[in-house]
C-alpha cells in the first residue's frame, strides 16, 4: 500500500474503533454459521472504504499465492491452507481462482 492508503486504513481504525466492535462481531458470527453473505457485506465494507487496499491486501495477494497452494496441492501430502475469510470470496478470491484451474470445493 502507498501511504495514503496506509494511513486511511489507520485513521479508519482510529476513528470508528467502537463501531468496528460490531462489525468485527457481526463478521465472526456470519464465519461460525458459514453466512457467506454476511462475511462478503463486512468484506464489501472495508472494499468500499478503502478500495485501493482491498486490492493489495486481498486480490493481489490472493493471485501471488495461487501458485504455492497448487503446489501444496499437488504435492500429495496433506495440506492446510490458512487464512482470512476476506481472502476466500469474491472473483479475485481463492475459491474462485482455484476454481479457474479446475479445483472443486465444499462449504463444510
């Protein structure tokens, strides 16, 4: 991030930090009974806001990683792969690329 983006995300958290205690529950609850919308309106929030961190936080990591999971995958061995919902939905999120190169999942 360049360090507008930086410190829009920093004065975010400074001036809506009570606010964001309901969010942040309202995200937690959504991701314990596997409400995709739920987490995708919180993930919506922050793209709004700041969307050019969106991008480098979420998309452009996500795209960077694409080739180390299928790596993993393929390796044979059993793999975890660990990370933010925020990182799982939307058309530049994991599910979704993996899905592009043939990976089939299952919301558990």
């Amino acid at each position: 991030m360049d360090d507008i983006e930086s410190e829009l995300l920093l004065l975010d958290a400074i001036v809506h930090r009570d606010k964001e205690k309901g969010w942040e529950e309202q995200l937690r609850t959504a991701w314990k009974h596997g409400d995709i919308a739920g987490v995708r309106e919180y993930i919506a929030r922050f793209g709004n806001l700041n969307p050019g961190a969106h991008v480098k936080l979420l998309d452009y990591r996500n795209i960077k990683w694409i080739p180390r999971i299928k790596e993993e995958f393929n390796s044979g061995k059993p793999t975890s792969i660990v990370v933010g919902s925020g990182h799982m939905l939307g058309p530049n999120g994991l599910i979704a690329l993996l899905h592009k190169s043939g990976y089939e999942f299952e919301q558990l």
